[in-house]
C-alpha cells in the first residue's frame, strides 16, 4: 500500500514537472538561436569594417600619388581670329578715345648762342631758331612731357550717309613765359579737329599738299623739319578714290624791302587751292601734290596794297626694301610756299622799293632709311635740306639762306604701343650774309600709347 501511494506521487509529481522542462529546453533553443543570429551579424559587421579600412587605406595611397605627380601644363586657349571690339555706342555712332603719353629728355649744345626759357627750340627742332653769331655755351638740358597727346573720334551712319569726327589736342603750347621753376606747365593746344560726310571734309586737318604717311620715324616732334611740308588749317576737302581737292586758310609771311621781323599778313582774300593725287603698289606708295594761292598784304600807312600768285609741287614716296625696311622720300619746290616748308623757314614773299609783293623761291626735301633689326628693335637713319632763292638786294643778307640736319636713332618696343628710344641730331642754319650755328642734340623718350 505503502509503495503504491509513493508510486503514485511520483507519477503525480512527472506529470506536474513535464511542462516546465518542455518550457525550459524550447527557452535554450532559442537563446541559442539568438546568439547564433547575433554572432553572424556581428561578423558581417567586421567584415565591412575590414572592407572600408582597406578602401581608405587605397585613397591614402590615391592622395599621395596625385599629390607627388607634376601639375598639369595649362592648355592655353585658342587665340580668336575675330577683331577685337573697340570703342563704346552712343546713339548712332561708335565713340572711340586715344592717344599716348610720352617724356621727353634732352641735351642741347648750341654753337651760336642759347634759347632763352619758352623758345620752342628747347622741345623740338625748329630750324629757322637755330641761334647764329651768338657765344658758344655749354650743354642745356631739358625735360618735358609736353607733347602728349590724345584724341576722340565718332563714326555712324545718320540719314544714309557715312558722318564721322575728329578731335586731337596735345600741349606744346606754353603758358606765358613757360616757366620751369614750378610747375612746368603747358596750355592744351588744338591738333586737329573735323567732321567727315561721305566724301567732304571739314574742319581743321593735315594740309591736302602734305603727305603725312612717308614722315620718318623721329624722336623729335617732327624729325625731317627743313625738308617736309608741315601744316594743319581750317579747310573744306573733297576726295573720290586717290584724288582730293581742297580749300583751305590763307596766310601771307612777308619780308619787308631790306629785312627786318617777319610779317603776318592777314590780308588775303581768296583761300589756298591744293590738289593731290595718291598711288599704292605693291612695292610701296607714291603721291603727288600741288598748291596754287593768293599773296596779299595791305598797309595803309605805308601805302602798301600789293597780290601776287604763289605755287608748289611737292612729290613722295614709301618704297619697300625687302620684308620691313622702307625707305621714305620727299621733295617739295615753288615760289610763295615759304610757311608751308620747313615750318616756315622762309617767307612767302618780300616787298620791294615800291611796295609790291614778289614771291621767294624755295627748294626742300628728305631722305630716309628704316630698318628694323629684330622684332621690337628698329633704327631710322634722316636727312633733311632746305635751300632758300633769296633776292638779297630786297631781303638783306639776315634772311635764312639753308638749313639741313641729320639724324639717327633706335627705338625699342618691349610691348605693344610702348617705345623708348634714342636718336643724336645734328643741325644747321646758314644766313645769307654768311652767319651760321649749329645744333647738337641728344634726346631720350618713353612713349605709351592707348
């Protein structure tokens, strides 16, 4: 009985403790399912660790190659062919603004005497002020920026026709005395000023008979003085393909009978004719060029009321010598164009015993050779005459009876647009009662032009 009921609580207690074992054996399986999930994802988590450290470990090894390898050369970008746009529109026309500055430095010996302070012959060769008969003095120096100079122009089309305009000034002028104690000051000076329609100009400009195209390369203001047609006046000019013809301002330069100043006549009545006629060719250009005018003087109180006829032929011409050399030429003679030669070395005309005009013959001309040596380096070599035909028994014997000057120079450009340059002048001028003086010159300049 005994061993029935122990029997029997035994089984009683199986029976009771057999859900709980079930419970706590499904608990271990799936605590160890976990575990296991856990250590996969844990694994796969070191993995990608490994896998990145080893990806910036390359980019590391990247970085130091790129930054041990040469820089690349720039590649320059291509050059346009196209013209480059210059100027800005107002209305109707293109504006455009120009000009250059330039310094000169000069050094002057004078065999004949010295230019007083403000003669313009201390900032550019003039040769009819080449002092003569006077005390030679030592070695004058001189600096200036006096012969800037700027511009503005206009172009349109207004109405159907082709109008355009010029202005140009510089600042040769000087102020009064042209003190250079202080300031060294200079006056603006009217160049140039104009207006194109079509085929007409009008306005002020470079006279019809000159041409301006075979002036040589110069360090001085104008370089060849004695041998060159050198004048701008007012005019009204008409030009159809190589041709041109104009009217323009009159002025009479007098000698009284016997010598004496010079006298501007401001009398004539009729303008100065010109006519010129230009050539291009291959081997260079050629032109052509006359002048016919009025001489007038009047002077009541003497009495005087006298015209005559004055005329001048001048020919030029641009001649190519190989690839860059040219040489340049000119040669202008008449009688009565005494203010348009050489910058006015002699008169017109002179008076004689009874008060009428008679025109004084002229001959004058220039030779030059350019040469350039190496890009941005070239050299002109001038000579440059004037011979006057006085009558000395109506001007006296102080009158300039020649001049003539030789020059040589070289000239630099490091950039575009900008020169310095050095050119040694020699110069002279001779009097009809046989005076004379000469003039040694050296000249430095920097030039920049915009």
């Amino acid at each position: 009985m005994g061993s029935c009921r122990l029997f029997g609580g035994v089984a009683a207690a199986a029976l009771l403790l057999a859900p709980g074992a079930a419970l706590a054996q499904d608990a271990s399986a799936a605590l160890e399912a976990r575990i296991a999930q856990l250590e996969a994802e844990l694994n796969s988590l070191k993995s990608e660790v490994a896998a990145a450290r080893t990806q910036q470990a390359s980019q590391t090894q990247d970085i130091v190659r790129l930054e041990a390898r040469p820089a690349p050369v720039p590649v320059p970008k291509p050059v346009s062919d196209a013209p480059r746009e210059e100027g800005f529109r107002i209305g109707d026309h293109t504006v455009k603004f120009g000009g250059f500055i330039k310094t000169d430095f000069t050094a002057s010996k004078y065999s004949g005497g010295d230019p007083a302070n403000g003669d313009p012959l201390r900032d550019y060769h003039l040769p009819g002020a080449i002092p003569v008969g006077g005390a030679d003095e030592d070695v004058a120096t001189d600096f200036n920026a006096r012969q800037t100079r700027f511009w503005l122009t206009t172009d349109g089309v207004v109405g159907g026709r082709n109008i355009g305009t010029r202005l140009e000034m510089d600042f040769q002028t000087l102020p009064g005395s042209g003190d250079q104690r202080t300031t060294s000051g200079a006056n603006p000076a009217l160049r140039r000023a104009f207006v194109t329609i079509d085929n007409w100009l009008i306005g002020q400009e470079w006279t019809n008979f000159q041409n301006t195209a075979v002036l040589p390369e110069s360090a001085d203001f104008v370089g060849a003085a004695e041998g060159t047609v050198f004048a701008r006046q007012a005019q009204v000019r008409y030009t159809r393909g190589p041709f041109s013809i104009a009217l323009e301002n009159p002025e009479t330069t007098v000698t009284p009978f016997g010598g004496g100043a010079r006298i501007v006549a401001d009398d004539n009545s009729l303008p100065d004719l010109t006519a010129r006629y230009g050539l291009s060719r291959p081997w260079g250009d050629v032109q052509l060029s006359g002048l016919v005018r009025q001489l007038k003087y009047q002077n009541p109180a003497t009495n005087v009321d006298s015209t005559a006829v004055g005329w001048g032929l001048s020919a030029s011409a641009k001649v190519k010598v190989g690839a860059q050399d040219d040489i340049r030429l000119m040669l202008t003679g008449g009688e009565g164009v005494g203010r348009y030669v050489g910058l006015n070395f002699s008169n017109d005309a002179v008076l004689d015993a009874s008060g009428e005009l008679e025109a004084i013959g002229v001959i004058a001309g220039f030779a030059a050779y350019r040469h350039v040596w190496a890009p941005g380096w070239r050299s002109s070599l001038i000579w440059s005459t004037q011979r006057v035909d006085n009558d000395v028994l109506l001007t006296g014997t102080g009158v300039n009876r020649s001049a003539q000057s030789l020059h040589a120079n070289l000239i630099w450009s490091p950039v575009t647009a900008f020169d310095v340059g050095a050119e040694v002048m020699f110069a002279d001028r001779k009097l009809e009662s046989g005076l004379d003086g000469d003039m040694t010159r050296l000249i430095l300049f920097v030039k920049y032009g915009f």
